[in-house]
C-alpha cells in the first residue's frame, strides 16, 4: 500500500504540492522537480527504452498520427527538452512536403535541452526547431501564437496543473489542438496491481544500475501514482478552457493521451 502524502504547506502562502507521496510547499517544488531532471537528463531516453521496453515510442508515434501536423502549421512542444516529440513533429512536416517545419521546444530544464540540442545536431536536424528556456505555468509567448501544443509525460511535473493548462489553452490559436500524452490509471485491476509492483521495484532499481540515482525514479513512480486520472484530467481541461475534451487509452490506460482544442 502506498504511504500516506505528508502535507507541507508553503509558510509564506499556505499552499503545497505534491513531490511524489510528499506534499511539499509549493514554492519549493519546481526545484526539486529541475535536481531530478538535471540528474537524469543524460540517461533518460535509455532509461525511457528500458522501463517501458520500447513501447514508449508506439505512444509518441501515435501522438504524431493524432496530431496530423501539416506544412505551415506553427507547433509548442512543452517539458520536451530531449526532442523526441519535436523531431517527429519535424519529420511529419517535412514528409508532407513543407519545405521548412516551425517547432519550438520550451523546457524548464537547461540540461534536458543541452541532451536535446546535441540530438538534434546528430541527427542533422538544424532547421525548423527553436529552443526556449520556459516554464509551463507562466510561458513565454504571446497570445494564440500556435496551431498546436503538446507535451509528453511532463505535465505531472508541473506545480500547478491547473495553471498551465489554462497557459496552454491561452498561447494557441482559436481552433489550436492541444495533446497531453501521460502516464494514467490502468482501466484492469488485475494489471494495475501488477504495473504498480513493476514500476515500484523496477524504476528504482533501474534508476540505481543505469543512472546512478535511484531516488530520482522513485520519484517519477510516485508522480505517475499521484497524477489525475483519466476523467479528472479531462474535467480540468474543459474548466481551464478546452474544448471537445476526449482521451484515449493505451495499453490498457498505463497511458492516456488527452485531447482538446481551443475554443
């Protein structure tokens, strides 16, 4: 059984968030959120192979189906400083003959966009992505700038969900599709007991052997345990501004990828 959470508010605002099974002050979380990342940013696309034995790449491609990102179209890929949404994004455009892509990779996270920059250079991708410092709660670009946003498994690092849906809703055009890509509840008792065993023992013991940090992925566990489920993430999205709110589950809802468009 998981531990109880720990409420620590914010002595300054009363307010806390929570940082795995522990509520911490909320001022204090988007730090304790970047040490984690700044530690695992070198190994974390292995790591993402290995936990989830390569399946993490069916989810992202089908983000990419979803999205259907056309030439012209303006996108925000946000908490994906590594690039592995961008640079299918990217593809995508390409293959549909546009003759240039227009990605914006925005990340909180300086060591996560070094891991992606490199990637890009290697993989001669040095057209169509720009590369932005930001945070997903208070985002640095102007109203109704994008025809899309995405974010993969990111959003339940975020201090305030609520908040930065309601930034993700207000940087896309009217009509602008957003996609949230995240680890859910599993939909069969069964496997859900199962997975949660898995992901309790194996990403810790994984983080050790393969990262050297095996706190930084019990944290990650904790995170997707604690994370909305599939129809409170949905609710949130339409309070914060969305429209034709829908998800959809997969492998039997370890994932759920959301959707909506700004109305």
């Amino acid at each position: 059984m998981s531990p109880e959470p720990t409420d620590t508010p914010d002595p300054a605002t009363g307010q806390s968030a929570s940082f795995g099974y522990r509520d911490v002050p909320a001022a204090e979380k988007e730090g304790m959120v970047r040490r984690v990342f700044e530690s695992v940013a070198p190994s974390y696309d292995l790591m993402n192979d290995l936990m989830s034995g390569g399946v993490h790449r069916l989810w992202k491609n089908t983000l990419i189906d979803v999205l259907n990102p056309r030439p012209g179209e303006k996108f925000l890929d946000v908490a994906g400083g590594t690039g592995d949404i961008a640079f299918r994004i990217v593809r995508r455009q390409m293959a549909k003959g546009g003759e240039s892509a227009d990605v914006t990779v925005c990340d909180i996270n300086h060591a996560m966009l070094s891991v992606g920059r490199n990637r890009a250079a290697d993989r001669g991708l040095l057209k169509g992505l720009t590369w932005s410092t930001g945070d997903a709660e208070a985002l640095p670009f102007p109203d109704r700038s994008f025809d899309g946003y995405t974010i993969a498994f990111g959003l339940r690092n975020v201090t305030d969900i609520d908040k930065a849906l309601r930034e993700a809703c207000r940087v896309l055009k009217p009509g602008g599709r957003f996609y949230c890509l995240e680890f859910s509840k599993v939909t069969t008792a069964p496997v859900a007991r199962a997975y949660d065993a898995y992901s309790e023992r194996a990403l810790p013991w994984l983080g050790r052997v393969i990262a050297r940090d095996a706190e930084s992925y019990r944290y990650l566990h904790e995170s997707i345990r604690r994370f909305p489920p599939q129809r409170e993430l949905a609710q949130r999205m339409g309070a914060a501004g969305f429209g034709n709110v829908a998800w959809r589950n997969m492998t039997m809802g370890v994932v759920a990828l959301h959707s909506g468009w700004r109305l």
